[in-house]
C-alpha cells in the first residue's frame, strides 16, 4: 500500500511514559499482519545510535527530531511506512518534520495527563525530576507544546491499547491506497 507509490511516516508525540513506543511497537504488528512493509524508528534507539551526542537542551531537542524526520523521511521517499514514536516536545520542530515530509505524514498525538505518565514511568525520570535529581524533564521543568492540529489525538487514559491502535490505523488507511 502506498500513496502514489511513496508510503508515509506516522509520527506519534507525547510526554514521556505517555505510551508511544507500547503503540508503536501493537502498530507494527498491526502492519506485519497487513503485509505493510514498515519500520519502526523508536526515539530512545536513535538516540543512542545517532544522536548520542546530543544533549537535552532545545537545540539538541531540535536536532535529534531533525535526525529522526531526516531518516523517516527517506525511507518513506523508498516506500517503507516508517514509525517514528519520538517526544518531539517542540511544535516547530515536529512541523518542519511535516513540511519536509510533503503529504506523507501523520501526526499522533499521545494526549495522556502528566500525572498519568508518572504512575507509568517505569524508567523513574519523573520521581528524579520531582527530587531534582535530574533536569530538564520534559513535562516537569521543561516545556511540551502539544500539537495545534495533530491527523490524530489517542487519549490512551481513556482508551484501551487496542482501541488506540485502531485509531491510528484508520489515520493510515485513509492515506493508503492499494498499489
């Protein structure tokens, strides 16, 4: 499936612990058992790989969506369907993302309440950014600026794992059509 023989990037934003890789990660066996060829491009991957050395000020925030978008952006140009579950917690850096995509994008906004991503945090960012361990948390002393006008919004506080999925998978085959 693609359009116009490109395919697209699904883009899913939201605070840490919000629950973009868990959609990412029931998205891309969604598209394994559709036969959609796809990749998934986890955030904290590439960081270690790519952006390791890039830090947690803006324009390192910035850089690292760049990088991201960079990367997704030429394998949806080659017709892989490309799954980018990345915090991008800055509104101008995810739309330059889009801009560079030309039509092959798809914003998920993973609009899940701080307070919830907390009791989520398997990592323990948020306690440590509570106790001033660490900074620079996004969410906590560090601004997310949610999207104005996401393709989707998936509240995963108020939906199941599978009812979020199916969100974003109407999002995709609404731009998908079949070759």
């Amino acid at each position: 499936m693609s359009i116009a023989g490109q395919s697209i990037t699904v883009w899913l934003t939201g605070l840490p612990s919000a629950g973009k890789t868990t959609l990412a990660k029931l998205l891309s066996e969604r598209l394994e058992e559709e036969g959609i060829d796809h990749h998934l491009l986890d955030g904290d991957e590439v960081r270690t790989h790519l952006c390791n050395d890039l830090g947690f000020s803006r324009k390192d925030r910035d850089e690292n969506v760049r990088r991201v978008g960079f990367v997704a952006n030429l394998l949806s140009l080659h017709g892989t369907l490309t799954i980018c579950p990345v915090i991008s917690p800055y509104r101008e850096a995810r739309d330059q993302v889009r801009e560079l995509h030309d039509g092959r994008f798809v914003e998920v906004y993973v609009a899940t309440p701080v307070e919830v991503c907390e009791e989520r945090d398997v990592k323990g960012l948020y306690a440590k950014a509570r106790s001033g361990e660490i900074s620079q948390m996004t969410g906590i002393d560090d601004p997310y600026e949610p999207p104005l006008d996401p393709d989707v919004v998936v509240p995963t506080h108020e939906l199941s794992r599978e009812e979020s999925v199916e969100l974003i998978w109407d999002a995709i085959k609404s731009r998908l059509s079949p070759l």
